[in-house]
C-alpha cells in the first residue's frame, strides 16, 4: 500500500495520543509516594510528596539516553544515573540565575533553613541509625547550626571604584553547577551548609555523597528540594546519585558542565579533585591539639576541653584531639576533668583500648581524615565515634557515673596523640615549659594548619602559639565549637578549606569576581 505524507502524519499523532493518555491514566492511578520509605523513625512523621503524572514531569536528555523523569525520588532531586543529575541541575541553575533575583535567592535559603530547622530530630535520627556513629543529640544541634548559621546572600558584597576616568564596580558571580563530595562524619549537615552557601551564590550543586549515608543524605536533598520548590524555585537545583560510587565520582569530575568541584573529606579527595583540572576547593585533615598554660582558668579550660572533644563522640576534624600542660598544672587540669565527665584510663586499661580500637598498620588505607604511612597504627572503623562507656564496657568496666570522655596520661609519641582517632579518647602529654608545649602541638598537629586551641590569659603565650602554629582556626579560651560559631561568634561552615587556601567557607567562597568597567568618566559626577 502506498501512503502519503499526510497519511504517515496522521498515524504519527494517533500513537502520540494513544501513548500519552496511557501514561497519564498509569500516573493517575499510582498511589502518592512519602519520603517515609527513606527509613522513618519510630514517632517521626515523614515528609510528604505529591505524586507528579509522568506525562507533565520534566524530561532530562543527556549524552547517552533521553527519558523521563520516572518516581518521586527523581521528582525531588536523587537520580539513579549520575549523568541525569548532572543534566537536571545544568538546567536548574540556568533557569535560577537567569530568572530569580537576590530577593528569591534568599526567599528560598529561608525556607531551607525553615524545613531543616522544623525536620531536624528526623534528620538527627536517620545520620545517626544509618551511619552509627556519633551521639544523636549532638547531631540536633548540628543540623540547626548549620541551618541557622550558613550565611546567605548577605555574604555577597558588591565593591566599588569611582574616580576622573569612571566607575568600576567588582561583583560575586556565580560559577554554575558544583560537583559537591561531602564525608560519613557530617553527610546531611554538608549537604545543608553547602547547599545554602551555593544556592545563595547563585549556583546549583550535584552531590556524590558518601555511600555510607546515601539514605539520610537522600531524605536531605529531597527535603531541600521540597522546600525550594514551595517557594517557587526550580526543580533539581539540588541534586544526587542514589548510588555513589567511585565512578560516579569520575562522572561528576569529567563532566564539562561541573565548573568547580567542593570536596569535604581527606586528603586523598582532595588530591584527586585538584588532579582535574578545575577549580577545586578542598577541605583536608585535622589534629588539633590543645595547650593549657599555668596562667589558664583550669577549670575553665577543663569544660571547654570536655565539650569540643566529647562533641559528637570526637568526630569533627575541629575537634580537640590532644592536650600538652604544662606540669605544674596539670593535676590541676585532670581533676576539673574529671568533676565535668572525664574518666581517667590507668596504664593497663589503655593498652586493653589500644587492642581493639586501634590496628596495626599492615596497608596504606586511611580511616580517618589524615593519613601517614610512616605511622604503625590506624584507628579501627569500627569504633570511630562510638560512645566513651562502650570503650569501657568492652574493657569490663562499669563506670559510676554518665562519662562523655576518656582521658589518658601518655607520652609525645603515643598513637593517641599522633592519629587523628576521631574517638572519644583525649591524650594528654605533661610538658616542663611553653615552649616546649608549642614546639611539641606543632609537631603532633602535622602540617595540616587546621585547626589549634589555646588556654592562657597571656595575650603574648596566646599570640606565640598562634604565630608557629599557622591554622585556619585558632580558639583562645573556649570549646573548638567556637571556631565554627557554635558558642562563639562568627558564621558556621562543615568545609573547612586549609589545603586550597579558602578557609572557613560561605556563599562568597562559591563565586567568581567580575569586573564591570564604566570609563571616559563615565557616571563621575563629582568634579
């Protein structure tokens, strides 16, 4: 049979009609999907999501396969292929710096700090029963820091030069689409202190997170996603994987439309993000050790030690992770520990917590955030962030009292004070003077220029210590929580940017200086 254009035309729009009205009744009869089947806690009421027909969901084409957007969990920004993230965002932040002002960016950042802050103890709970790590209370206190205290728009300043040849003004440009990498220690609170720093930047952001807190770190990005939306932002400005994996990883690095890539983790991220090419921001290891001086409040000194280190079972990388004291104090400094939930580790005991929480190093494989292998031992996995009285009831012993620490008197070469044990096991080293103090916390601090903490009421001890230490952070007096605005001054970032240089990072550290040049005295008015 011959046909006709026409002929073909017709059959064409008759399939076309027939595919779309089935799909439509298919969407229409599904049932609505609730972000309950992320693993809801006992008591806590999920996120509910709309189901979107599949005939008016968006359709995401990229190098290898053009389909649509199938489910609720790529309806609110988790993807099954990492290329289909990477594309849905692409044309997020498009349409997000071409249509929406400062004024949206910020409307849609408060109603991201607003669905944090509201699903905080959900948030808390699902890092906390996935990753088993940590103290859940500690984690609250996390998600609204990092909620609250991540700057946003007012982080971009706009500079200005006026003079007889014109006017020039300098300002904060986005980049476009960040590939993001966040760490097991603090998944969903990355995700949320990035996000809002990027989003305020004008930007969109893809994340490979770390495969042991997908499931959290999914609820996270579906929540941010909702709350954009609800405040009319575009779809998919936040966006994952639902599987990470290391190839995933390489997708997001090699994909031309990733203009800069965030990594919050160790130093092998780090390197490999700088390896590619692009411009990469990397936040790295930590060490952070602590001095108290005989001229400190030691009892002071002793609480504000016992909150940083204690913090989350020992797990941020600003976290006190060793103490030199001078000896004229520091019997002094170990009795205010233990009045404030220290338990003090005899000789026997701490070689009975050396057996199981730390291995000997038979391979090059990194457990914490810093790694060298010139160094016998590595902390074993599985007792990264795990509570103080677990250490002791594995040991047999049945502490009197709630402990939020163990402490222990050791030498400078100890493993305790060498590894970053992101444990809650605190060494302390007895030292003759200051010096040898500074000399001895450098040392034990590696190069990572990280972070450092210091008692003292002398300016000129304080002002020694922090000029040969060289860290990004450096807390006087106060809980390493301080450095990141929990209890101190100043805004909150869980990317702490020492090897690139950035820093403590915010929306600022996430764009691009633009210069616009008005000259020929250009809008000079001013003779």
């Amino acid at each position: 049979m011959n046909m006709t254009e026409k002929d073909i035309e017709i059959i064409v729009q008759s399939v076309l009609h027939n595919v779309e009205s089935a799909l439509g009744k298919s969407a229409s009869a599904s049932p609505s999907v609730s972000a309950g089947s992320v693993a809801s806690g006992e008591g806590i009421k999920p996120v509910q999501f709309k189901q979107v027909p599949v005939s008016q969901q968006e359709t995401v084409k990229s190098p290898n396969r053009n389909r649509n957007l199938g489910g609720a969990e790529e309806k609110w920004g988790v993807f099954n292929h990492m290329e289909d993230a990477i594309e849905a965002s692409y044309r997020a932040q498009m349409e997000f710096v071409k249509h929406f002002q400062l004024k949206d960016r910020e409307k849609i950042i408060t109603a991201i700090r607003e669905a944090v802050v509201r699903e905080k103890e959900v948030l808390a709970r699902k890092v906390y029963e996935e990753t088993k790590i940590g103290r859940y209370e500690d984690k609250v206190a996390k998600h609204e820091l990092a909620a609250l205290k991540t700057p946003g728009t007012e982080d971009l300043k706009t500079e200005a030069f006026s003079g007889d040849n014109g006017l020039t003004i300098v300002e904060r440009a986005p980049y476009g689409l960040i590939g993001a990498v966040t760490p097991v220690t603090n998944p969903t609170e990355t995700i949320i202190n990035n996000a809002i720093g990027m989003l305020a930047a004008g930007n969109a952001v893809v994340f490979n997170v770390h495969p042991s807190s997908k499931r959290s770190c999914a609820y996270a990005v579906q929540l941010i996603n909702k709350a954009i939306t609800e405040a009319g932002g575009p779809h998919h400005l936040v966006t994952m994987v639902k599987e990470p994996t290391l190839d995933t990883l390489q997708t997001l690095i090699d994909s031309p439309k990733v203009k800069l890539l965030v990594g919050t983790g160790g130093p092998g991220l780090v390197q490999t993000l700088l390896k590619s090419g692009k411009k990469a921001i990397g936040a790295g290891a930590g060490n952070p050790p602590v001095i108290v001086d005989d001229t400190a409040d030691l009892e002071h000194a002793a609480r504000s030690i016992i909150e940083g280190a204690a913090f989350d079972n020992n797990l941020l990388c600003i976290a006190e992770k060793e103490v030199f004291v001078l000896e004229s104090v520091a019997d002094d400094l170990i009795f205010h520990m233990l009045n404030h939930g220290a338990y003090m580790l005899g000789q026997h005991e701490v070689e009975q917590v050396m057996a199981f929480a730390l291995e000997e190093q038979g391979n090059e494989q990194n457990r914490g955030c810093g790694f060298n292998p010139q160094r016998h031992y590595q902390v074993s996995k599985d007792w990264i962030g795990q509570d103080a009285r677990l250490f002791l009831e594995h040991i047999g012993v049945q502490p009197p009292t709630e402990v939020k620490l163990l402490i222990c008197d050791v030498e400078f070469d100890h493993p305790f004070v060498q590894l970053e044990q992101m444990m809650p096991v605190l060494p302390i080293v007895r030292v003759k003077t200051l010096d040898e103090a500074i000399e001895k916390a450098v040392m034990a601090e590696h190069g990572n220029r990280h972070t450092a903490i210091m008692h003292s009421k002398n300016v000129d001890h304080l002002t020694k210590f922090a000029r040969a230490i060289q860290t990004t952070l450096f807390v006087k007096n106060a809980s390493s929580l301080a450095g990141v605005g929990y209890g101190g001054e100043g805004h909150t970032t869980m990317t702490i940017a020492g090897p690139t240089g950035e820093g403590v990072t915010s929306a600022k550290t996430f764009t691009r200086e633009r210069r616009c040049v008005l000259a020929e005295g250009g809008f000079r008015i001013i003779g």
